[in-house]
C-alpha cells in the first residue's frame, strides 16, 4: 500500500460509520442505533461491515447500506461489503446512551429498556415527554409515521410526539 | 421427501402466510377509519412483509435453484401458494380485519416464540426478529377485540359476526402433516399442539374479557397449505403480480 498515511483499520471505519445517519431520524448515527454487528478487515484491506435490521421490514435498511458504501467510498475504502445479518437480533437496548440523549433533542421520546417490568407485563410504560419533561403522557396509537415509532401526546403541554417503540 | 424439500415447503408456508396477510393488510392503505389505524395496519403489512422476504430468499436458498424473493413472491402460480385460508380472506369491515389478524396473531406469536429453539439457524435467528413484531401485533389486535366486543352493541355484533364466520379458517393452522412431522422429529418446526394450546389460553382470555363467545370447533376448511385455496386468492394475485407480469424483471 502506497505510503500508507491513513491506514484501513477498524478504529477509522468506526469513526466514519459515525458519520453515516439513519435516513429517517438523521441526528443519529448508525453506530448510536446500535445496528453496526460487526467490522471486518482483511489483510489485503477488504473491510465487511456487519448490520443487523432494527425491525425486519424497516425499508431503511437499503439506504443504510447504501451510504455505508457512498461515505467509505469518499474516504477512499472502496473494497467494502455490507452484510446483512439477523443474530444476534437488534433491540431498541442497543441504542447508546448518547443516541438515547439525541433523540430527545430531536423530539422523538427514547425507548425504555426491555428490562422494564411494565413492559415485561404488557403495561403501557411511563414515557417522558421530550418536549417539557412531564410524565403524564398517553398513547394515541401504538404505530406510528415510521415501523420503529409510536404515536404519544403530552397532557401537560399538549404537544404530539413520537416515542421510539421499545422491542 | 427430502429433509431439504420439507424445509423449503416449510419456509415457504411460513413465508406465504405472512405475504398475503401483508397485502390484505395494504389493502387499507387510505382507508383506514382513522388516520391512527390506518398507520397501525400498514405498519403491520411493512412487518410482515419484512419476515415473509427473509423466509422467501431462506426457501430460495434451501431450494438451491437460484430463485429469489421475488421469483418467489411474483412469479409462483396460485397453487403453489401455501398459506392458509384464513389470512386470504377478504378484509371486509374492521371487526372483520382486525378479527382476522387477532385469529393469526394469537397463532404467529407462540409459534416464533417456539421457533426461538429451533436447530436451524436461520429459521431461530428469523423468529428472534419476528417474536417481538408479534408481541406488538397481538397486543393491537386484541385491544381492538376487546373494545369492539365490550363496545357498542354494534361493534359487538360485528365483531362477533367476523369471529363466527372466520372460525372455520382456525382449524387449518394447527393441521400436521408430512412436511410438519418431519421437522419437529428433526427440531426444527415447533410442535403445533404446543402452539394450539397457547393459542387457546389468548383466544379464551381476550374473547372473555370482550364479552364475545368463542364459535364452536365444526367444519374445519383445509387445503391452503397443500395449494387449495378460496376463490379469493385468484384476485390477490392478480393485483400482486401484475407488474411483474406485464413488465418482467421490473425494478424501481
């Protein structure tokens, strides 16, 4: 390899994956969504990346994979390939803290952990409104304008918002 | 019967079930009766649509004659199709759609969470996905039952009415057969009177806390799973495949 400045390791893909933001919600990353499994590089520089669909019919997928290539490509790693695989599953507690904290900011409630026992028992579970901060929230419908969303409203502000479904 | 065509048939009754639910479930895109629900249930179609395009290219690859998802959602003749009747059904009114999808759901979900264990991989690794998308969908369908049946006396009819005319479609989820026997001796499809007995306890419980009366086991309609189905097939595929039909290869 010429030179070799900017060597391919797994560290630089990581940093660029970091850059690469989910098409729906765009102020997070891919590797805040938790959906990077894995990343691969072989000695002749080939790099696999690894993604695991958030939910089995989320038509973002195509696009993730999509950019993956187009902002690899612009840092100059073009021997790539983006697989896709489903174990170990993906679930909304693979989100990082970070990506949680974005996505308030951005309007979209964060998922409660699964470990959550309401959801455990099928109970509807206290989500914050990420507008004023109140907890006395309501459902109005259990899908919402994307496959990974809900439909809330806050009581106290009055406001709409969308909680990112908990799986 | 090879231990492979049993698992490709396997896959593909799987696959297809989930298919036309997804394209019954389209249907109501725009018609929902309020804007919520008509997200709801195209978020569902997207969901199941989703698992039948895993289990479709799994039964291409089990296969091992090149076809893809698409060969095989598009390109199959009706016979070849091997859901069951019920998620052919037409839609009718909501109780009707929303009855229809409580019946699978009440199904679907046991059987993913049964298919957690299976020794096949790929079938455990799709079920992963699946069971939580089935917990979810279980969940809608039966608060809807619920407050249709302990609604208005309308909705209550209604949804008793959809209950009465679809209970025929049941007995046809829990059928073994050759396919079935074989997988379950391998480990690999779950035991269906597991699934039925699950089956039974959330029927039972929601219909109770909705005031509705479970229909009587009578005729049972069969034949879904060998090719057999109701006239009502015909004109789904009709609509499904006809850009394939008339524009071969068609991509977008």
């Amino acid at each position: 390899m010429m030179g070799d400045q900017n060597p391919i390791t797994e560290e630089r893909i990581l940093a660029i994956l970091d850059r690469v933001k989910d098409p729906e919600i765009p102020v997070i990353s891919l590797i805040d969504l938790g959906v990077v499994n894995g990343i691969d590089v072989s000695a002749s520089g080939a790099v696999t990346v690894t993604i695991t669909p958030t939910y089995t019919g989320c038509p973002a997928m195509d696009v993730m994979k999509a950019d993956i290539l187009t902002e690899l490509g612009n840092a100059g790693i073009e021997d790539v390939r983006v697989e896709l695989v489903l174990a170990p599953a993906w679930s909304t507690d693979r989100i990082t803290e970070g990506g949680k904290r974005k996505l308030k900011e951005y309007g979209i409630a964060p998922p409660e952990t699964t470990a959550d026992i309401r959801a455990l028992k099928g109970k509807a579970p206290i989500v914050e409104c990420p507008q004023c901060g109140s907890e006395d929230t309501v459902m109005l419908s259990a899908f919402g304008s994307t496959a990974c969303k809900a439909l809330w409203k806050c009581n106290t502000c009055l406001e709409p918002f969308d909680q990112f479904k908990c799986l | 019967m090879t231990d492979q065509e049993a698992l490709h048939t396997y896959a593909l009754r799987l696959a297809d079930d989930l298919l036309i639910l997804s394209h019954r479930l389209g249907e109501w895109c725009g018609h929902g009766p309020v804007l919520e629900e008509d997200i709801a249930l195209t978020n569902r179609a997207l969901d199941h649509l989703g698992e039948a395009r895993n289990l479709l290219t799994y039964a291409g690859q089990v296969e091992g004659k090149g076809r893809d998802e698409d060969d095989l959602a598009y390109l199959r003749k009706e016979r070849e199709y091997l859901n069951v009747k019920l998620v052919e059904q037409e839609n009718g009114d909501y109780a009707h759609t929303i009855a229809r999808s409580f019946l699978f759901d009440a199904y679907h979900l046991p059987l993913m969470e049964a298919m957690l264990k299976s020794k096949d991989e790929q079938l455990a690794a799709i079920a992963g996905k699946a069971v939580k998308e089935a917990t979810y969908h279980l969940r809608h369908s039966s608060d809807w039952m619920i407050r249709f049946g302990d609604g208005t006396d309308e909705s209550h009819q209604r949804a008793q009415r959809a209950l009465n005319e679809l209970w025929t479609f049941t007995g046809e989820l829990f059928v073994s057969d050759e396919v079935t026997s074989k997988l379950v001796e391998m480990g690999v499809a779950p035991d269906l009177g597991a699934v039925k007995a699950a089956f039974d306890r959330t029927v039972n419980e929601v219909l109770a806390e909705a005031t509705l009366s479970r229909p009587e086991d009578g005729y049972m309609a069969t034949g879904g799973r060998q090719g057999m189905h109701t006239e009502r097939m015909g004109f789904i595929l009709t609509e499904m495949q006809y850009m394939q039909r008339a524009y071969p290869g068609a991509e977008w």
